[in-house]
C-alpha cells in the first residue's frame, strides 16, 4: 500500500504544478498552526494539499508510520474547486484515489 500511496503523493504534487498551484515559499507558521479543518481560515485548499497533507503523509511514509485510515478528502476537493475555471479532474482523481487507498473504501466521484 505505501508505493501505491506514494504514487498517489506524487501525482497529488504533480497536478498542483501542472496547474501551477505549487508554491515555492510556504505559508507562514501562523497560517499553517490553524486549528480549523484544511485550515480554512488561514490557507487555500490547494496549500493545505502542499503544505499540510503531502508534508505529514510523506513523513510518516519516511518513518515507516502507519498511514491515516479514517480520511475523506475528495469531497472537501470537490466543493473547494467548484468555483475553479481550471480542469481540477485529474487532481480530484488523485485524490479520490489517495481517499481509497488509505481508508479501504470506495469514492463515489460527482457527475
């Protein structure tokens, strides 16, 4: 499962280049310690993708630490890049594919 999450990592980081939502500064560390989910309140969904998911499921690859199995991004996704005028299906795909891979459970995609 954890090449397979990897990949899914990869992919995640991938898509946010080709949209060219990659950062290279990151956020301030009073943004980042927000309290709210996705912190909300501090970052875009596609920072809290680079910054704060990508960032702690890498590290916990690296230490060889059991993965989060209770974990549903892809609405959050969803609903986040409604508004978007760029094509975000491949990164929801990535991220529905992430969402399988760790909990074990279907996605079920929007129309």
């Amino acid at each position: 499962m954890s090449a397979y999450a990897q990949q899914r990592l990869n992919v995640i980081a991938d898509e946010l280049k080709a949209l060219s939502w990659w950062q290279i500064e990151p956020p301030s560390a009073a943004a980042l310690a927000s309290t709210e989910p996705f912190c909300l309140d501090t970052l875009t969904f596609a920072q809290w993708l680079q910054f704060v998911l990508l960032v702690r499921l890498q590290a916990m690859l690296d230490a060889k630490m059991p993965l989060p199995s209770q974990i549903s991004i892809y609405p959050m996704a969803s609903e986040s890049f409604k508004s978007e005028t760029a094509d975000t299906s491949r990164l929801k795909e990535a991220i529905a594919q992430l969402d399988e891979c760790l909990s074990g459970q279907p996605v079920v995609r929007e129309a």
